[in-house]
C-alpha cells in the first residue's frame, strides 16, 4: 500500500493502527471476524470502476459480460451452501435485506410476528425506533421465563392470537440452536410467511455446525461477514416461488447499482465455505464457544440460558457488581474488545446494559482453540475483579500481547 501511504499518510497511519490493534486484541465481538487476504484482494480491486444495474443477463449498462460472470459464481456458490433455490447476492447491508424482504413479501402495516428487541431480536424485527416499527404492525414472542430459551408451544400459541403475516426466527444474541422446522410448520398453519434472519449462524449453517434454514423457511436473509467470514454485505435466499418478487424488491426497489467489488468478495468468501476445511472452522466455533461458557460459568458468572449451542454466549454481569458498558470500557484497557448487551429484563438502559456478549469466531480464525479459550476466561475475570488495580490491568495487558502474539494475524501484510 505505498500509493496509500504516500498520497494519504494522514489515512494510511490510522489504518496501520487498527490493524496493529487488531492483531495485539482479543477480539470477541460475536459479529466480528478476519477475512482472508483473498476476500480483501477482491474488495480492493477494479470491479469497483463498473455499473451494473440490473442482474446477471439483464443489465442496465454495457459491458457487464465479465461482471456477470462473478456474479453467478457469488448466485450459485450461494445457493450452493444453503440449499437454496434463488439467491440474490446484491443486498448492500442485513438491515436493507431485511427490508427488502418485508417488501417483497408483505405489505405496508401488516403484521410481524418477532422476538422483542430486549430479548434477543435486532432493530428491524420491529423496534419502534427503526422502519420496521413503523412501517408495520409488531407482535412479540417471548423467552420462557424459566430456560430463557424460545419455547415453540409459545410461539405457536402467540401467532394464533395475533395471525402475523409474516413469522420472523433469528437473532443478535440468542445463544441456542433455532427450531427452523417448527417455525416453519407454525407460519403455515397460520398463513404467514415463514422468514429466518441468520445474520449471526449463517457461517455455522454452511459448516453444519446448525441446522439449514431451507426449506423449511420461505425466505432467509444473512449478511455475508460474522460467522460467514465474508465481506460486509448480505444477501438473501429464498424459496422458487417468491425469486422474482425478492429480485424486484432489491433492484429497483430499494437499490440502485450493486457493488460489484463486494460481490466478487462474497464469492470468494462463499467458495472458502465450500472448502472441507470450513467444516472443521465452524466445528471449532462451537467447541471453543463451550469451553469459554463453562469456564466463565466455573468462575462464577451467570450466562443467560445456561450456556450456548452455537458461537456466542450472553454474560449476567449483575452480581460482579458492574454494568455491560464498565466491563466493556474495562476489556478495552488489557485489548480485549467485547461489547455490552442487555440481558432478558435488563433494569438497565440498553447504553449501560446490565450484560455483555462474547463470541469466538474471530479468534478462531485466528487459530486459538479450547486451553486458549480458558485462558481468555481467567484473563476477563481477573479484570473485573481487579478493575480499580490499573497496575494489574497493565500486566493483563501484557499477557493478552503475549496470548495473542502467538497467533499471528495477516503476518503476510507488511504495512
């Protein structure tokens, strides 16, 4: 990147430091991970330069027919993957997909049945705050008070009563494996549209570290980064019947020109997925995710639900005596980056929440497995326990430096 450093070395010294920061950091952000250098390679490259309005085969603009070749790898590599019989791979963002599948499939005020955002749902299952709030009707499902698990008699019970049209499964931070088929048997029984956001499990799904979505869904969105290990974006994944009505509602619905560079990024992010070796990534997701639930559990920290199935957990930090956002503030002084999250009837504001979420695909990636996940463990409770102690955050610091130096990130980038 010398043109970068010698035409902007104002930008190219903030990128040297988030990249040093990532690489000395712990990073448990459950939404984050490390893309290859090949998925950066096609982010970076001359596919930015062209318009493509359009798909593949009916564009807008001359001089697709290469951009249209990329495209149908990222379409088939999908569909591929996910067992799917259309897959529009266009979406710039999951909450744009989102929308667009509400657009193609429901109408204006119509009725979403979801999980409550205070829960374990994202902004656009219904917050008041977000579009789909206020472009629809929103009904909520709950957690069983007791397991803090979905208990599916309860949601077949709350969608008779509220007769949605349209059945939304899928979370931000529900740490359990997702009954597709019975949400699927559930919206038919009742008329609705049986719809999965998979944001969060869609690289476990294609590892079959979790069960397919399809065909028990009608339609499924999923951005393309998280567990996915792909660039930011989304795309969304459907059943024959409702292709031609996703198509229109993505373009020209609701986009315009799809970036072709991030598609050809998707591609390759989609074809590392298919590759045998990302079966065994996904199964060490889940592996390393238990073994730092038990050992936080072991230390004495509550976790909602009582542990995870899949690559994250939620942590009740009530009784540690501090809030999500002190420990997340706290974890950032020793480079383990995490964020705060409310918990089930969390007393606090969602800014403070009482919680914090963890989640190691990223580290995973990075090659840390179930001793290293107990190593984070002591690392996170030695922190908090010793959070006025800035001599002994110092030396944590030190230890994650040391933990993380053995695993390193990009060693082939000189930057």
């Amino acid at each position: 990147m010398g043109k970068l450093r010698s035409l902007d070395p104002e930008l190219a010294e903030a990128m040297g430091l988030e990249l040093e920061r990532q690489r000395q950091s712990i990073e448990l952000i459950a939404s984050e991970n490390f893309v290859s250098v090949a998925v950066m390679e096609a982010m970076g490259s001359w596919l930015n330069n062209k318009y493509s309005e359009g798909y593949p085969g009916k564009r807008y603009y001359g001089g697709n027919q290469f951009i249209d070749m990329s495209e149908n790898l990222a379409i088939e590599r999908a569909k591929k993957l996910f067992n799917a019989d259309h897959a529009n791979v266009q979406p710039h963002a999951g909450s744009q997909a989102n929308m667009e599948i509400y657009f193609a499939t429901i109408k204006l005020g119509d009725k979403i049945l979801s999980l409550d955002l205070p829960k374990g749902g994202h902004l656009t299952h219904g917050s008041p705050v977000n579009f789909s709030g206020q472009f629809y009707k929103i009904a909520s499902y709950n957690l069983d008070s007791e397991t803090e698990q979905i208990d599916m008699d309860h949601v077949r019970k709350r969608a008779e009563e509220e007769k949605p049209q349209l059945l939304l499964c899928g979370y931000t931070v529900y740490p359990r494996i997702v009954d597709f088929k019975e949400f699927g048997e559930i919206a038919k029984d009742v008329g609705a549209v049986a719809m999965a956001d998979v944001a969060h499990i869609a690289g476990l799904i294609a590892g079959g570290a979790h069960p397919q979505p399809l065909p028990h869904m009608d339609v499924v969105m999923t951005t393309t980064h998280k567990t996915l290990r792909g660039p930011k974006g989304a795309m969304i994944l459907c059943k024959e019947g409702l292709a031609k009505a996703v198509d229109k509602a993505v373009f020209p619905g609701l986009q315009g020109g799809p970036i072709e560079n991030m598609i050809a990024a998707k591609a390759v992010a989609f074809g590392e997925a298919l590759r045998p070796e990302f079966k065994d990534y996904a199964k060490q997701v889940v592996a390393n995710a238990k073994v730092l639930a038990g050992e936080m559990m072991a230390l004495g920290y509550r976790l909602v639900s009582g542990g995870t199935d899949n690559h994250l957990m939620l942590v009740d930090l009530q009784e540690k005596g501090v809030t999500g956002r002190e420990a997340e503030q706290l974890l950032e002084k020793i480079d383990i980056s995490v964020n705060r999250n409310m918990i089930p009837n969390d007393p606090q504001k969602p800014w403070v929440a009482s919680g914090i979420r963890l989640g190691t695909p990223a580290m995973t990636t990075r090659g840390l497995k179930e001793s290293e996940m107990k190593e984070i463990a002591r690392l996170i409770d030695t922190a908090i326990a010793n959070k006025g102690d800035e001599a002994k955050l110092a030396s944590l610091k030190e230890e994650v430096h040391a933990l993380t130096g053995k695993f390193p990130l990009y060693p082939e980038i000189d930057f």
